[in-house]
C-alpha cells in the first residue's frame, strides 16, 4: 500500500469527507443525527475562522479515509488535540490506513506541541477499541459523555 498518500486535507476534499463521516455514522446507527450542510462543513474548515483540520488518506485521487481533530484545552494539561473522527471507507479496512492516519494526527500534535491528544470511542466499538490499545491509551470509566443541543 505504499500507493497511498496522507496529507492535510483541502476544500476540495470537504465533499468525499462528508461522506465518510456520514458512512461512519450508519456504521453506529446515527445516520439520522448527522445535521452539518457541505456548505457549513466547508466554512467551518476553510472559511475566516476555521475550527478543524484533518489528514486525508488518498489513492489515485479517491479519498479512502479521514483523521479529523480539532483544538481543546485542558486548564489541567494545556492545549491538547481532539481527535473527532477517524474513519476508512469499509471496502479499505484492514489495509494500515486508519494506522497510517493515526499516527499523522500524533505526529501532528507533537510538532505543534500540544500535551496530548484525546477521543471517544463507542464501547461495543470492539475493532476500533482494539486499534486504539496497540497506543496504550487511557480509557476513563470515570465521566460521562454530556451534551446539550441549541435549538
């Protein structure tokens, strides 16, 4: 698979991206609670004010996968890198690219220096769980996800 290239993504890639995030979210039956507009998505990355960057897996100019993470800060730990989504298509799984995106995104929070890098995952989320340990990560069994929808 050394065909494959990661790099930042650009406005152009906002379109196969949107669509990855809405296959993963069939993939946790929440299709339905995807509500972002191309247009916003679009704006919200690239306008005056962008609020998220991403790394993009890319082969024969198709978007395979998406690491997306955007800026948090912990007034414990400092800046830290939010890692919201990151996704391969189905027919592209099991080939390193969720590895390979990964660990741009970690090597991207190391260079900008932020404390660390933080996520969620799904606890019957068992592949990506799996993924996630070969990191040694932290899973906290101690907060609850809370949000509160503006309407």
């Amino acid at each position: 698979m050394d065909d494959i290239v990661i790099r930042k993504a650009v406005q152009q890639d906002c379109g196969p991206m949107l669509q990855l995030i809405k296959e993963l979210a069939d993939y946790e039956k929440a299709l339905h609670e995807v509500m972002l507009t191309l247009e916003q998505f679009i704006e919200d990355g690239f306008g005056n004010s962008p609020v998220w960057g991403a790394f993009v897996a890319e082969h024969n100019g198709e978007i395979l996968g998406i690491s997306l993470y955007y800026d948090r800060y912990s007034t414990w730990k400092g800046r830290r890198l939010y890692l919201e989504d990151l996704v391969v298509t189905e027919k592209w799984r099991g080939k390193q690219i969720g590895k390979k995106l990964f660990e741009a995104t970690m090597e991207y929070g190391k260079s900008c220096q932020y404390s660390g890098m933080v996520f969620q995952v799904l606890k019957w989320n068992e592949p990506a769980i799996n993924f996630y340990k070969k990191y040694s990560p932290k899973f906290d069994n101690e907060w609850f996800n809370v949000s509160i929808e503006f309407k």
